[in-house]
C-alpha cells in the first residue's frame, strides 16, 4: 500500500511540475515583436516631377520582380502608370533621357517617372533584384518600350 501511495505521490508532483511547466514558458523575448520601417512616403518621382493623380476607374494592382544580371541595361522606355519598388539586392542606376541619374541601394524604395523616357543599368558585379508595384487599370501596359532610341 505504501508503495502505491509513493507511486501516486511521484505521479501528482511529475504532473503538478508539468502544469506549471506549462503556465510559467519563457516570454517571447521584446525584439521579436513585430517592427515597421516606412522606407518612403512621396508624392514625387525620383526626379523630382509630381506624380499624376490616380486614373478614374477600377484599379489593377501588379507586383513584379525583376532581375537583372552583372552589366545589363535595359532599354529605354516609359511608364504610363505610377509605379515603386525595392531594391532587394545589389545596385541599380536610373538615367533619365535628360541624363539626370538616380542610384538605388540595396533595400532602398524608389519611385519611378511616369511618362518620362529613362532607362536602367546594372553597374555592379552581382544581380540586381527588384521588386516593383504598379498602380494600372486592366488592359494598360505597364511599360512602353522606345527601341528606337539608342543605348549608348
């Protein structure tokens, strides 16, 4: 009898210490809640040229990402649509046909020129990633290419 009520007495006290296990886990420690960075809040492109007001209309939002390799330059072209990303990785230049240029860094946000001939270039050594967000309307292109401007 003394041996079942020992047993019974070890049973309680490893089922009392779980509990309490259970009631007293460690905290999340405080830098795992959650943060915000606003990387940008503009009304301007990166030129400096206001943006243009939102089209009349039900909107189409597309999110691209793009990658670029080593070296590459993208041909000249023009956005009818308000756009913005970030930079994930490496660096990108932005010429506009003005020759006015723009250098985004790894985790910057740019805003791009809307209507406004530029083009750009990977001048560094490894692959550009960028993730743009596009505010259009069903059927308008996102980009308008202008091959017939010549790339250096």
């Amino acid at each position: 009898m003394k041996t079942t009520t020992i047993r019974l007495s070890i049973a309680a006290l490893a089922l009392l210490a779980g509990l309490s296990a259970c009631t007293t886990a460690p905290k999340a420690p405080a830098s795992a809640a959650v943060s915000t960075t606003e990387l940008i809040r503009t009304s301007q492109s990166w030129d400096g040229a206001e943006l243009p007001d939102y089209p009349a209309g039900r909107p189409e939002l597309v999110a691209v990402r793009y990658v670029f390799p080593a070296g590459r330059k993208l041909g000249w072209h023009h956005h009818p649509v308000m756009n913005y990303g970030v930079l994930q990785q490496g660096e990108l230049t932005i010429i506009g046909l003005d020759g006015k240029e723009k250098v985004v860094h790894e985790g910057e946000a740019v805003v791009e020129m809307v209507d406004t001939i530029h083009h750009g270039e990977n001048r560094g050594t490894k692959p550009v990633i960028l993730d743009m967000f596009y505010i259009s309307q069903e059927g308008l292109p996102l980009a308008v290419q202008h091959p017939e401007i010549p790339l250096d």
